[in-house]
C-alpha cells in the first residue's frame, strides 16, 4: 500500500493497492493531517487493485465531509473490478466517477 498526496489546481489522493480495512483506517489518518485548501478533491484509483465495503465508507465519508466545507470531490482511474463494486453497490449513483 502507498498513498500519495499532491496539492495542485486540485487536491489529489492516488492510493495504490487494495483499499480495504486495514488501508483505509491509515488512509484516512494520512488525510486527516491534511488541509485541504483546494475546492475539488480528486481521488486516483490509477494503482488501486480493489475497494473493500471499508474503502467505501471512507469515500462516502470524503464526499459527505467536502460537501460541507462546498467542495467537490471526484474518483478518477477506476479499473473494471473497482467499477463492478461501485456499481453493486451503487456508488456510481452516489460518488462522481469519472
């Protein structure tokens, strides 16, 4: 597992591996030291294998707190096992995927 952060036009999160129970609990530390300044946040799942039902609470959790502060938050790179759980579970309704 890897995360990296980027502070650009855009906030960038690229996860790289499988984001499950155990990689979201240290994701979500590592964004919790973040500030994030930047009105869009964008979520790459370029390197990311899997998403578990944790790594989409996490998510769910992202959008509701960004909405809040009036930003947005986007998931990028989604590979087909990724997209086959966003849509099962219909996140595609929910997340802005693109």
């Amino acid at each position: 597992m890897e995360i990296r952060i980027k502070h650009e036009d855009a906030f960038i999160i690229e996860f790289v591996g499988r984001l499950d129970t155990v990689t979201s609990l240290e994701l979500q530390k590592a964004l919790d030291q973040e500030e994030v300044k930047e009105n869009l946040v964008i979520f790459d799942m370029k390197e990311t294998e899997y998403i578990s039902s944790a790594g989409l609470r996490l998510l769910l959790s992202l959008k509701k707190n960004l909405t809040k502060q009036g930003k947005a938050l986007e998931i990028h790179n989604v590979n087909d096992i990724c997209k086959e759980v966003f849509k099962v579970t219909g996140f595609v309704n929910v997340l802005t995927i693109k």
